[in-house]
C-alpha cells in the first residue's frame, strides 16, 4: 500500500488527504498535515475545545475515536532517548472520525508539562469522559470542567503517573535489561532464496 | 400569590419530594468475580427493588500497562504482546500494528500474505463471534447454544493452529509479511513452509460446518419467545450516542449506523471481496446478537472466496535484519471483532516506538454503560453487558 | 402375615420406610436422567465415569461427596433458622407422596381431599425458600428469596385452579376417586375403556405443567436461582449435607409434581383394558412410565430456554394463566351441566 504523501508531486494529481486536512486546517485555524495516511491537525490549547467541536460540525466528525498524549522528554527513565532535542511537552492528541466514508482527523496541541492542564472535551463528546480520566492517571494532566476526575486504572493510592517517561518500570530497576543483544541472529542461509517463498507453486491446496 | 406564599408552596413540595426519596436503596457490587462480567469487572450499582441508579463500572483489574511496556520492546517483540489484548480474536489485534508499522517503513507487502492476513482476520472474527453465541443465550438462561457455538469454534480454531502454531496468540505477523507457516523457524532448517497442505480444503470444509451451525443457532434461540421477551427494546442505544462515546463494530452497526471499517480503511484488500454489512434497526440487545449472527455468515462467504482467489507468491516482503522504523507518526484502526482497533505509533526512528497507543475497541464500548444502565432492571444489567460483548483484556489493557 | 399388616403400628413403619427409600432413589433416577438427557441435547456424553461407561453411579456419588463436606453457618446469618429453611422445603415435598395412589387402594393413605392436601402442602416449601433466602444474611440470598416468594406466590393460584376443572370432572377430591373417575367414566363398560382427562382439560394441563416449572423454579422460571445473575439466589451460602437438601427436594419435587399432573390428567396407574388386580402389580409401573414422559417433558424445556425476566414472569401468572384457568372452570361446570 502507498502512502499519501506531503509533497505535491509536479505535475501529479492532487492528494485527497493533504487537501483534506488543508480544509480543517482552515476552519479550525491550526496547521494541518497528511502523512502515512493520517491526517494531522495542531491547533493552540485554548483553542482545544472550540475547534473540536468546529470540525465536528462542519465536517461530521461526530465518531469519538480517542484521547491520550505523548510525553516529549529529552531524558527517558526506561528505553531509548529522542534522536535529537525536542521541546519538552505534552503532546495531546484526540483522533475524530465520521461515520459515512471513513475519513479521520487526530487533533494535537501541545501544554506545558510543569502546569498540564487543558479544557475538557466531556461536554462535547461524552465519551471522552474516561479516555480523560485515563490521561489523568498516566500523564497527571489536569482536565478543566471533568465531572470527576478519579483513578481509571490505577489501584488506590498509587503514587506517580505511569507514563511519564521519567517513571521508571520497576522490572528494569531490579534487573536491569542485557538490551537487545539477546535477540538471535539469523542463521546463515542461501543468498538465492527469497525468504518469503514457498517451496511448491499453490500450497494449502 | 404573594412572595412569601410562593415560597411556602415551593418549600412543601421540596418537602413531600425528599419525603419520597427517603427510602433506602442497596448498593450492589456486581463482581468482581461474578459468572457474567466476562473477567474482571465491577460494577457499583444502587439498586432500589429491582430497579438500578447510578451504575458505576470500576475498570483495571486487569491492566497489564500494555503502552508502557511498548515502549522498551522492539516491534517483533510488541508483536508478541499485543495479541494477548482481546484475547478471544487473537490474531485481528495484531493486524493493524503491523500496518502501521509497515507505512512508517513504506513497505508493499506482497499480495499473498494479505490473503494470508485476511483469512486469519476473519477466522478470528469467527471465532469471537461464537464465543459469543455461546456466552449470551448462557447468560439469558439456555445453556444449550453454547455447545452448538462451541463445536464449531474448535474447527476454526483447528484451522488456527494448524497455519499459525497457536489457538489464541498467533503472533503470526511480521514486520513486511507473514511468518513462513508452523514449522519453519530461525532454528530448524530453512525450508520455507507456507499453508499446510489440505488447509483449503479443510477450510471449506470447516465453512461449511459453520454455516450449519449458525443455520441451528438461529432456529434455536432466534425463534424463541423467551429470548425475544428477555433482548427486544432492552438497552436502546441511539446512534448518536452510541457514536459520541466511541462505541463502534457490531454495537454501533445494531443501531443503525452502516459503517464498516472494512469498507473504508484498506489495511487488507476488502475491497476485492463481495460481503454486505448487516445492519440492525433499532439498536436493542436482540439487534446486537442478530448483526453478530449475520457477521458471522459473511465472514464465513469472505474465507471462501479469499481461498478461491489467493495468489501464490512470497509472504514477506525483504527486510532488514535488524528493524529500524523511520521516523514518523500515523494511526491505523482496523474492524476487529468487537469494534475499531486501532494503533497509533509514534517512531522517532529507533527499533521500537517511541509512543504507542492502543486504541481498544472495548474500552469505549463499555464506557457507555452508566448512560444504557440508568433505570434499568437487575436482569436487565447482564443482558445488556453480555450483548456488548467486552472482553477485559480489551478494556484494561 | 395380613395379621401383621393389620397392626397399624407395623403397617405405619413400613409405609415410613417406602417413602424414604421412594424419595431419594426417585430423586437421584431423576437426577441421573437429567444429566444423560441433558447431554444427549447437548452433544455430550453425560456421566461416563462412575459405575462403568454408563456413569450411573454419578449421584451417589455426589450424594457421597455433599455428605463429607463441611457445613458451613455464615457469621452473620441467623443459624436456627437456617437450619431449619431446606427441612421447610424438603417436608412440602415428602407430604406429598403420602396421597399419590401407585395402584388401586396403594397409596400411603387415600385422603378424601387428596388434591386439596397436596396443594395445600406443597405451598409450605414456599415458606422455606424465602425463610432460606432472608436466614444467609447475604443480598444475593435475599434478592433470590423475595424473587422466589413473589413468583411461587404468583404461581400458586394457577397451579390450584387448573385442578379445579379435574375436580369438578371428577366429582370427587380424593386422587384415587380421581383415576377411577378417568377409569370408569363410561361407567358400563367398565375399566376397559375411559379416557384420561388431559383429553377435555387440555387448557387446564398446560397451565398445570407451567405452574408446576414455575413452583419447581426450574427454567425457564429460575429467577430465584438465576446462576448467571445472583451466583445461586437463596441457596448461595447453602455448603454440604444443607444443598444436598435442596438439590434432592428439587429432583423428589419434580417426581411428585409430574406423579399429581400424571395422576389427574393422565389416568395416572390405569391403562385401559387392565383389570383391578393385574393394575395391584402393574399399576406402579405404569405410573412411573407416565410420569417419566411428563419429567422428560421438564428436563427438556429446561435446557431449551432461557429464564424469564421477573416481571414478565409474574405479568404470564396474573395476566394470562389466571384468567384462562378461570375460564376453564367455567367452562367445564357448563358443559357438565348441560351434558
């Protein structure tokens, strides 16, 4: 399968998707992108709720797909850090979709990590309840206006926020990992032979 | 009526309200161990008679901190892991991981192994749904249909393991294609081993069994005044509520909405294959168990014609030893068994994500329920969660 | 030896020592039916273990196991009445069997209001359920005794009016006055030819068999003990020789109830053609085949569907069988006037 792509080929057609997320863009005033098949509006955090509810309007974006975040840290407590400096962030992400021809739209925006609150959506889309409680309990953002706030999946009691990627797992504390040295090389094999190829013409027939 | 007199009028009605109000209701605790909630669940109800309020349900008993763990595993390995998600469709969680990964790599995987892909997607798809069959008649009463639903399942299930090794974790998929089938591993010697021999075969034959069973199923609980008494007009769900909180797959197609992942999203060539979406009208708890019914058949008609059709070839596209996905972020869902699946992956070029999130079909599926549950009967709360069809595992992650 | 007979005290421990063989070996032959049956339903094989490849050691060997287990008295719940709630239910079933006549003049004792009696009697179980229900200091417990109270209640009032068109068929109370009623009804001819009275009362046999699952709680009328729903209603804290209890009533309950349906519209003992004397020996066999079928009957709605949701149960009771078995009296009285 071939990826949409970001850049306008020359002379080519246009891209349904880069048009698409251009089009939401527009509305909601953020930017928007289409790579890997996967249309990618950012808007400002104080725009958060206002534009959501724009795009779902305008573009029947009324399907709540989800809700979560990524933390953008330079220094990881478990698995490998960034390749190169990125600002450190919370990254929010909430992915629309519509119910007549499959098109889909994950919304982003970034908050501060040392005051991580945003607006919340549970006012516009109900579903967006719990994928916030579950937020809350991973990254510790704070949503404004949540009917109620508490532990999804955590046990009571529990200290930390899980997927920070300062929080540590606690198997790799007590030993550490030998890395992925211990993955076992491919045996030595003919340099003819496809991999992927079976030995007779049909088999299973 | 002067403002003081408004004020005593408002006050003796305030009065004779909390004096009603005053009767005391029962919290019940539905589980956490409890024959119907399909694992760990609990649900906090306050119950008044028979009549409930306010259900809560109390999730993560069974988080195993899936999204955390993604993030110090490479992809072959998450491979592995991710089909414990839903562990009934074992190999339909695997799917759309693997897409996304492949996007990011833009890699074509050769036709065969979509076939491949495809035919163990529904089969898994099968298989959920007789689980289902089984379990949702159980929970009504008639302990009968499980076995029928059983039977056939053991076939499908058969069938699983003899291409992929496993019954419920397959970890089938690789990085490009499909793994060369049971038999051919990195340690034994490398003849490349596709589908066993007679698979197709079997495979029809299998079909045809299933087809059968679901022909008894429907004249068994279909017809049946009780099962109709018990699931007609209980738990209603509008379509546009349903679409809100996220519940998607047969739930959401129960209440009307004609919308299959299948149709829309192409991670595996669907489009090459005659099936109907079935649809249901009013989105009650008989709707939920008809368009599973239904599913059922049409996925049955998609193995066969996928095994008339399928192209021989490779079943890996060439890949590098060592896996290193470029950077780069995208979201692919798929049309699991119990609704849309979907994964989105953030890489930032290394030999396991960076960020992954698993979009779990069931999580939003049961968000619904203190919404579907407001008022209803005792009995009621189990048929409404069994026509959901949750799986834990699913939820929790 | 007619002497010995005639010594009441004599006679009276030896019809003591029928009914308790009668009830657990009726219990457990029933029991044992259910799970091959079931099975065979279910495309399984049933119990193949014990007692060679056809298992029919299985329930006395459950029977065995419940015996030696350890009884348990949850803290909270009240002990004396706990203990006394499965006796409750087990004494409305053992009364029973004292009316039903195995053959002309063989039964425990021919009561001149042999169906009152018996209705009457097996209400007492009632009074075990909920007391059973209340006693386990449990909410599952209490929902499935209030649920089972509401729905024996409900289902009291068919149960008895059904017979009521038998009754008035009959002219008589008493079960043995019954079965000659159905033996001789064309009184010239004789016992060679009658005719049973499920032929008139159809209506009046329907309703007796649904109330009679309803009262049994069996599916589909097993809110009370909705496995899937309260894990096992009023007899949930119930461990060993106290479920046992109840596990037998239910099985000796189904035995008496198809015994009553067999013996008022069936012909219970009578076979036509049969002489009085031939029926003295062959009169329990007959009955026992009869009331097999009308078992087979249960056990086969049993595992073919599933349970009514309470209120729906109760809407059937009050709606319609009530109703239609008022209309069946009527009816009868009319046409046995009139004819």
């Amino acid at each position: 399968m071939s990826p949409s792509d970001t850049e306008q080929a020359e002379a080519g057609p246009t891209d349904p998707l880069a048009d698409f997320a251009a089009d939401v863009a527009a509305v909601v005033g953020g930017s928007g992108t289409a790579s890997f098949g996967t249309v990618k509006v950012t808007v400002t955090a104080d725009t958060w709720v206002d534009s959501i509810s724009t795009a779902r309007d305008r573009f029947g974006l009324v399907f709540f797909s989800w809700l979560s975040a990524v933390d953008w840290s330079n220094e990881v407590a478990v698995g490998d850090p960034l390749g190169e400096e990125t600002a450190e962030r919370y990254e929010v992400l909430c992915t629309l979709g519509d119910l007549s021809e499959g098109r889909r739209v994950t919304f982003s925006t970034d908050i501060d990590k040392d005051d991580a609150h945003i607006a919340t959506l549970s006012s516009v889309f109900p579903g967006a309840d719990w994928h916030e409680r579950e937020a809350h309990d991973m990254f510790g953002i704070v949503f404004d206006g949540h009917p109620g706030l508490e532990p999804l999946y955590l046990p009571d009691g529990f200290a930390g926020h899980p997927l920070r990627k300062d929080y540590p797992l606690l198997s790799r504390e007590v030993k550490p990992w030998p890395g992925k040295v211990d993955v076992e090389a491919m045996p030595e094999k003919d340099e003819d032979a496809d991999p992927g190829a079976p030995s007779t013409e049909n088999p299973g027939a | 009526m002067t403002s003081t007199d408004q004020d005593l009028v408002r006050h003796l009605s305030e009065v004779s309200v909390s004096v009603e109000l005053e009767t005391e209701d029962m919290t019940l605790n539905i589980g956490p161990q409890h024959p119907s909630t399909h694992g760990v669940l609990r649900l906090l109800a306050k119950v008044d008679g028979e009549r409930c309020f306010d259900v809560r349900p109390v999730i993560g008993y069974m988080h195993r901190g899936y999204e955390k763990l993604a993030e110090v595993r490479t992809y072959a390995q998450i491979t592995a892991l991710i089909n414990r998600i839903d562990w009934v469709s074992g190999y339909a969680n695997e799917v759309p991981f693997m897409v996304a990964a492949e996007k990011l790599m833009e890699l074509e995987v050769p036709e065969r192994a979509q076939y491949i892909r495809l035919i163990l997607s529904e089969m898994a798809r099968i298989s959920s749904h007789l689980v289902f069959m089984a379990s949702y008649p159980l929970e009504l009463g008639a302990a009968t249909p499980l076995f029928f639903a059983l039977r056939e399942r053991e076939r499908v299930l058969d069938l699983l393991e003899s291409v992929t090794g496993g019954r419920f974790h397959p970890n089938f998929n690789r990085i490009g294609g499909v793994k060369p089938a049971a038999g051919a591993g990195s340690t034994q010697r490398k003849t490349v081993q596709d589908l066993p021999a007679g698979f197709f075969a079997e495979t029809r034959e299998a079909m045809d069994r299933v087809d059968g069973a679901v022909d008894q199923l429907e004249d068994l609980v279909a017809g049946n005044e009780i099962v109709l008494a018990r699931t007609r007009g209980i738990g209603v769900l509008p379509p546009e509520v349903a679409a809100a909180y996220g519940v998607s797959g047969p739930n959401l197609r129960a209440s009307g909405v004609r919308f299959d992942l299948r149709k829309v999203e192409h991670y595996l060539p669907y489009d090459r294959f005659d099936f109907t979406v079935p649809v249901g009208a009013n989105g009650d708890c008989w709707d939920r168990w008809w368009v599973r019914l239904a599913e059922i058949r049409q996925s049955a008609s998609i193995i066969r014609q996928a095994i008339d059709g399928i192209p021989s070839g490779p079943l890996q596209a060439k890949v590098p030893k060592v896996i290193k996905v470029p950077a780069g972020e995208t979201y692919v869902r798929a049309e699991n068994p119990k609704g849309e699946m979907g994964y989105h992956v953030v890489s930032d070029g290394g030999q396991g994500p960076y960020r992954l999130k698993i979009r779990s079909a069931s999580f939003s599926n049961i968000s619904i329920l203190p919404w579907i549950l407001e008022g209803a009967l005792v009995p009621d709360i189990i048929a409404v969660m069994g026509s959901l069809d949750f799986v834990l595992g699913d939820v929790d992650r | 030896m007619s002497g010995l007979l005639d010594n009441f005290w004599v006679l009276l421990a030896g019809k003591v020592l029928i009914i308790a063989t009668l009830i657990p070996v009726a219990g457990m032959v029933i029991g044992f039916a259910e799970m091959k049956l079931s099975a065979k339903m279910q495309n399984r094989v049933g119990p193949y273990f014990a007692g060679g490849r056809w298992g029919w050691a299985q329930l006395i060997a459950d029977g065995e196991k419940f015996f030696q287990k350890e009884d348990i008295i949850p803290e909270e719940a009240d002990a004396p009445v706990f203990k006394l709630a499965p006796m409750l239910v087990f004494v409305g079933t053992v009364a029973l069997f004292v009316v039903i006549p195995f053959g002309p003049g063989l039964s425990i004792r021919n009561l001149d209001v042999g169906i009152f009696y018996a209705l009457a009697v097996s209400s007492i179980s009632t009074i075990g359920v909920l007391v059973a229900g209340w006693s386990s200091a449990n909410k599952y417990s209490l929902m499935g005794g209030l649920r089972a109270a509401g729905q024996l209640i409900a289902y009291e009032l068919p149960l008895v009016l059904a017979t009521v068109g038998v009754v008035v068929m009959a002219g008589t109370m008493s079960l043995e006055g019954i079965v000659q009623a159905q033996a001789g009804w064309f009184g010239e001819l004789g016992w060679t030819a009658g005719f049973p009275f499920i032929i008139p009362q159809f209506v009046g046999f329907v309703i007796f068999m649904t109330a009679a699952l309803a009262e049994l709680s069996r599916i589909p009328f097993d809110m009370p003990i909705a496995e899937s729903e309260l894990v096992m209603g009023y007899v949930t804290e119930y461990t060993g020789f106290r479920f046992l209890f109840f596990f037998l009533a239910e099985f000796a309950n189904m035995f008496t109830m198809g015994a009553l349906a067999a013996t008022m519209f069936l012909g219970g003992y009578w076979v036509p053609g049969l002489s009085a004397d031939v029926l003295r020996v062959a009169g329990p066999i007959i009955l026992s085949v009869k009331i097999f079928a009308l078992v087979f009957l249960m056990i086969w709605f049993r595992w073919t569907f599933p349970r009514f949701r309470e209120d729906q149960l109760q809407s059937l009771a009050w709606k319609w069988l009530i109703p239609l078995s008022l209309v069946n009296i009527v009816a009868t009285g009319i046409v046995k006037v009139v004819f």
